[in-house]
C-alpha cells in the first residue's frame, strides 16, 4: 500500500511515498503493529504539526493520495466475510481521512483495487480462491466509492466556508446567480457553477478534455 503526498511548491512536484504491508484499519489479528495506515499517517503527521515540519504544504498546493486495500483483501479473503469485515475497514479509513481532513488537508484522491485476482499468486490458488478474491475486490471498491462520495458530500467546502468563495452565507438566495449560493431553494446559482467547474478543470485535464 501507497501512502502518496503530491505536493507542487514553487512549481516543483515533492513525492513522498511511504510504503506499507498492512490492513487499513490499523489492526491485525495480533494486535496494532508498526506498518499500520494508522501509524504511518501519525509518523506523517506528528512533525506537520510543529514548527519542525520536514516539507512546507498548504491546503491549495498539496494533494493526498491514497491507495489502499491490497493487501488487507490478500491477507482476508480466505477466511474474512467481505461483507463483515469491509464496512469496519471503511469506517476506519473514514476516521483516518477526517483526521486529516480536521488538520487542513482538503485535496485526496483514492485509487481502488486494481484487477488482482489475476496475479498469478492468487491464480494458482485454485478457482474457489479465485473466485473468493475477486469478490471481495468487487465489494470493497463498490464501498471506497461510496466511502468518497460520502466523504465528499459530507465537506461542502463552499457551503462550509461560503466568505472564502466571496457568498455571504450558505442559505442565502438571489435570483441574479452571482450573488448566492442558490439560484432559488433547490438550484444552486451560476457563481457556484463557476466554482465547480473551476474545481473540475484539473481532473478533466488528466482525460484530455480541457
């Protein structure tokens, strides 16, 4: 597993990566150990909150990846009730994110499980392995977009913070478009979609398509 911070400082792209085998959750059927998520994301985060931080970042210039899920499948799938054990890794992987999240991050990207069931370690478990494995790999990126959607749905950094965007406050109407959030009480106004679409441009950049 990948914990990835992509930061562009000075138009200079700082990659630090920090390699892990281990569950998301930040336990183990022995107990918490030293390659957790948890433990990696507090080794990250201790010095980010001194005056000591090792790489200078803010909320604008810093995008944090991460690309989970790997191993906690390869290491569960042969015993482990997806359906069981995936909702507590995603409750877990919430509770982390939000931590950062409360410590100014406002930029992540999650990449799901690629297609391993056809590695060849898991090919040559048989086909009731095969088929065990692809179906917890099936289960658990269903519930990371939803975990995503939901996270982001949960941080309306418009509505949580409208002064920043230039709106006086979250509820406010007008039917002019530029001066609210909301064009009538369901619609949003012209200026937001001129924020999200501002919001999208990088993303849509990655496809080709701007």
């Amino acid at each position: 597993m990948i914990i990835g911070l992509l930061a562009a400082i000075m138009k200079i792209v700082l990659l630090l990566q920090i390699v892990l085998a281990s569950l998301s959750h930040g336990q183990s059927s022995t107990g918490r150990t030293p390659t957790t998520l948890s433990h990696k994301l507090e080794c990250f985060s201790r010095p980010t909150k001194t005056s000591q931080r090792p790489h200078d970042w803010d909320a604008d210039d810093a995008v944090f990846a991460f690309w989970i899920g790997i191993n906690d499948i390869g290491n569960s799938y042969q015993s482990a009730d997806p359906l069981e054990l995936t909702p507590k890794l995603m409750a877990h992987y919430t509770s982390l994110v939000e931590e950062l999240y409360a410590d100014g991050e406002r930029k992540f990207l999650f990449l799901n499980v690629p297609p391993t069931t056809r590695s060849p370690l898991i090919q040559s478990q048989g086909q009731s392995a095969i088929v065990k494995h692809e179906k917890f790999v099936s289960i658990f990126n269903d519930a990371l977009e939803v975990m995503a959607l939901s996270f982001n749905l949960a941080h309306a950094e418009v509505l949580d913070n409208p002064k920043r965007y230039g709106l006086p406050e979250a509820s406010c109407i007008n039917y002019d478009g530029v001066s609210c959030i909301w064009w009538n009480d369901y619609h949003p106004s012209s200026k937001y979609q001129k924020l999200q679409s501002d919001d999208m441009k990088p993303h849509l950049r990655l496809l080709w398509a701007w």
